[in-house]
C-alpha cells in the first residue's frame, strides 16, 4: 500500500488508536503496539521484516531514554520525601512575595514541576495554597488554577520531566538538552501570563466548597509543614540536584562552541551527556537523602520510582515502535514528494497532532511520546533541520499535550479534588485553562519560529 492509501490508512489507524484506547478502555501499551502491527502489515512491509523493525523501534527507545527518564524521576522523588520541594517553593515565595499570591503559585508550581510530576507536585502544594488564601483572602479557586497552570507548563516543557525527555532524544536533540531547557523556559512565557489572567476572572465567577462553607478545618501554616518533614534542606540542597546537571550540560556545550581538545574536552563531553549530568544530580540528590535522615526511605524509594516509570518506558517504547513502522513505511517517501501539503501546517502539525491524543486518552506523557514518534521520521519533510527548530517541535507537542486536561486525565481529579470543586466546574477552570494556555503557547512558539 502506498501513496494516498496509506496516509489515508494511517489516519484510521490514529482514530483506531484513540477509540481504542479512550472508549473501549485497552492500555495505551497494548493499543499503540497493536495498531503498529497492522499498520506495518498494511504499510507493505515484508512480513519477515516485521519484526525486526517492532524490535529496532522498541529497544531504539530503550537505548537513547530508558536511563535518563528513570534517573530524572528518582529525583523528583527525592525532593519531594526530603522537603527540598517546599524548601523551593518557599524561595519562590521569597523572591516574588505574598502581594502576588496567584503569581507566586504559579511561579512555585513552575518550578517544583520541572523535577516532579504535576500531580505529585499538586498535592504537595496544595497546603500551602491553602495557607496562602487564608492570608491574603485571594479567591481559592484563582489560587487553585495557577497552581495547576504553573505545574502543567513545566510537566510538559521542560526536562527532566519525562515527557520533553523523551520527546528531545526521539527527535534528535536529546545531546541538545540545555537548549530544549532554555526555549521551555522561553514557551512558558506567554502561557503563563495567559493562565494567571484566566485564574483571576474565572475566580470571581466560581467558588470552591472552602469558600462556601467553613468546614471547620484547620489550615497549616508553613511552618506547621516544615515541621512535618523535619529540617528541610538549605538552598544550595535543595538546588543542587537540578542546578549541578544544567551546569554540566552548558560545560559540555561551551567545550563543543569553543572546540576545546584533549582531556578538558573529553570530560566536559562525558559529563555533559544527559546521562551522566542527571547521574551527578541523582547523587546529590542521594546525599540530600541521606543527609535528612531519611536513608532507610531510600531502596523503597527506589522501587516505587521504577514502578511509577515502567509504564512510561513501556508506552514511550510502543510510541517508539509506531514510528520505526511509519519510518520504515513508504510514507515519508510519498510525503517527500507532496511536502507543500504539510509544509503549509507546518509547526501546528505536531500541536494538533499531540492534542488530539490528549483529549482522547488523557495522559500528557503518552501524547508527548507518541506524537514524538510519528513526528520524527517526518522532520526533513516538515523543514524542521536546526536544533532550535527541533526544540520549538518538542514545544509545540507539548503544547498540544496540554490541550486539553478533562475527566479522562488523572489530573483533572487531582486539581479538582483538591481544590474543593464540583466535576463541572473542574471543565470551567482546568479543562478551559489548559486550553488556554495550551493556545497561548502555541501562539507564542509559532511566533518564535518565524524568528528562528
């Protein structure tokens, strides 16, 4: 099967792939590899070639993100069983102050994200959110979007959170990975202006069940949380595990500009590898650990981090397989001859393609890895060639993959159980708030494309 056929066959593979795993409930794991299979059956390719390219796409996958991901989410969950995550979110407090209370939030969420999970980092928040609207009087359901607003940004644009990882190593420029942090940063400008303009105005038409009702609960101050987790972490631990890899990847990348030669440069490259520099953070992170007294924490912490990433791996590795069966495929070829068609979209095509995923299986992570995927052997036919216009790719699918956060989405209960709010008025404050935001950026990443 070629030409329009197979496009027109991999478009119902999609929809197949959504319908699969949204209505009829099937994992991702099992529905991704499933509509690859047939898709490589239908694609033409030699069935005795099969599965040699399932093989290649699964363990490429292994290869190039299976150790950086792992490594990425052990220290997020070490900041979060030691403290450091609070003692973050405190200088966050520090630096912008409690006369912006939405801001701070926000700005607090977008900075504990970036190690952990935004669900994880929601819960972890949430308390001090709590706090902070019983102190300035904000609206709870303002403090409550920005929260979510800040977390989401960062969960799906900046490294090393699993997604943009993952999403950076399948497009080429995971060696590239301090310049994917640098434009993330850049993207969440927009967006997060965007998202604490909508959490003030939805705020004065929505209250949460805390403000209707005094339910007699007693608020914890930061100081009653401190003291939950014991001493918590100086700055410089709390810090380290994030600061000390990006220091080692803009060493690699200044050893690579300036074309330094000999052992300088060796060890500057080796330390510089994603690898290697969240190796060094995971050891500060263990020092950190062990410093708070939580050592007899540490192999449990261990395994529950490898249960949480397993199934990420896995579905990332599936998402991996779909584009090995599409690069393999005589598509790319077709497409090659007919560019001008996709050529026209452009960067939207990776946005509208992440977003369609999301708001049919839930999961920004799943939507990341695999729009990554598809989007990879596609990239010379796109015009997207230079690393800079690779990482505003990877912007663009994590645009998409917070476009939209609605009841099949974990998430959508996290920020809505906790914030007090009924179901339907989680789709008028998360659910429209990430659309928001999630067009926000993609107006701001078209924008920096035209400059890069």
């Amino acid at each position: 099967m070629t030409g329009i056929a197979l496009i027109i066959a991999f478009v119902v593979a999609i929809v197949a792939m959504i319908l699969l795993i949204s209505k009829l409930k099937v994992h991702p794991f099992l529905a991704i590899m499933g509509i690859s299979l047939l898709l490589a059956i239908l694609a033409g390719i030699p069935l005795t070639e099969i599965p040699d390219v399932i093989g290649a796409g699964f363990s490429g996958t292994f290869t190039s993100i299976g150790i950086v991901i792992i490594l990425g989410a052990f220290i997020g969950s070490v900041l979060e069983k030691t403290g450091a995550a609070l003692k973050l979110a405190d200088m966050v407090i520090k630096l912008v102050g409690e006369k912006n209370p939405g801001l701070a939030i926000e700005l607090m969420g977008w900075v504990v994200s970036i190690p952990v999970f935004c669900d994880s980092g929601f819960v972890i928040l949430n308390p001090i959110r709590k706090a902070l609207v019983k102190r300035t009087h904000v609206s709870s359901v303002t403090m409550t979007v920005c929260l979510s607003c800040g977390l989401y940004i960062a969960h799906v644009f900046i490294p090393p959170t699993p997604g943009p990882i993952a999403a950076a190593q399948k497009l080429g420029v995971g060696d590239n990975l301090l310049l994917v942090i640098g434009i993330g940063v850049l993207c969440s400008i927009l967006p997060l202006i965007a998202g604490l303009i909508y959490a003030k105005m939805i705020g004065k038409k929505i209250k949460s069940a805390d403000e209707l009702e005094d339910n007699g609960e007693v608020v914890k101050t930061y100081e009653e949380l401190k003291a939950e987790y014991g001493k918590l972490p100086n700055g410089f631990m709390a810090t380290a595990p994030l600061i000390v890899p990006i220091l080692l990847m803009t060493l690699s990348s200044v050893a690579k500009m300036a074309k330094w030669e000999g052992g300088l440069n060796d060890l500057s490259l080796f330390l510089g590898t994603p690898i290697m520099a969240l190796a060094a953070g995971t050891i500060l992170a263990i020092v950190a650990l062990f410093a708070s007294g939580k050592q007899k924490d540490f192999y449990e912490l261990t395994n529950e981090t490898l249960k949480t990433v397993g199934p990420i791996l896995f579905v990332t590795a599936a998402g991996g397989v779909l584009g090995k069966v599409i690069a393999s495929s005589d598509m790319v070829n077709f497409i090659s001859d007919n560019a001008n068609v996709l050529q026209a979209i452009g960067i939207f095509f990776p946005f509208l393609l992440a977003a369609i995923l999301k708001s049919a299986q839930g999961s920004s992570t799943v939507a990341i890895t695999t729009t990554a995927g598809i989007v990879a052997p596609l990239l010379n036919v796109l015009g997207f060639v230079k690393p800079v216009e690779i990482a505003l790719v990877v912007m663009a699918i994590g645009a998409g993959a917070m476009t939209v956060s609605h009841a099949n989405d974990s998430y959508f209960w996290v920020v809505t159980n906790f914030g007090e709010m009924k179901p339907e008025e989680g789709y008028k404050t998360q659910t429209m708030m990430t659309l928001v935001i999630g067009l926000a950026a993609m107006v701001e990443i078209f924008a920096l494309s035209l400059i890069f």
